[in-house]
C-alpha cells in the first residue's frame, strides 16, 4: 500500500498540538499553528487552481512558509518543486 503523505502529515501534526514544530529566526509555530497554515495555504493553492496531480512551485527560504507551501501543496495531491 502506498504511503499517503496528506494522511502522515495530518496525524503528526494532530499528535501532539501544543509542542514545537518549527522554530525560525523570526517566531516559532506549535503544531496546531502549523496544521492552520497549512489548510490555509492548501485552500488558497485549491482557489488558484492546484489540483491532483499539478504541479507548484515554490520560490522560497528555507524556514517555516517554505515547509507549510510544500505540506499544502501535498495535501492537494500536487507536486511541490522547491526553486
């Protein structure tokens, strides 16, 4: 069977909602912050056409809003391309 990111993704991130996820330079994100973003990012992706199987890219740093557009991208089914 294969391995569904979307599905990894949502039970990591729901084990434990009050422990640190990320830490960068400018402020850390709990886990439940993180999971927020990434649906708002998904819903965005989603409303500018994203679908199964498309592809986005990402023009970003390294740090958390890299990290949430990857996870959102995959939570569509799509292809995250970090450039």
């Amino acid at each position: 069977m294969p391995l569904d990111l979307r599905t990894v993704a949502d039970d990591v991130l729901l084990r434990d909602p009050d422990q640190v996820a990320i830490v960068d330079p400018d402020q850390s994100w709990t886990y439940a912050e993180l999971a927020a973003a990434i649906r708002f990012a998904a819903a965005r992706l989603r409303d500018a056409g994203v679908t199964t199987d498309g592809r986005v890219y990402i023009v970003a740093n390294a740090g958390r809003l890299a990290l949430t557009a990857t996870y959102a991208a995959m939570r569509l089914g799509a292809t995250p391309a970090l450039v």
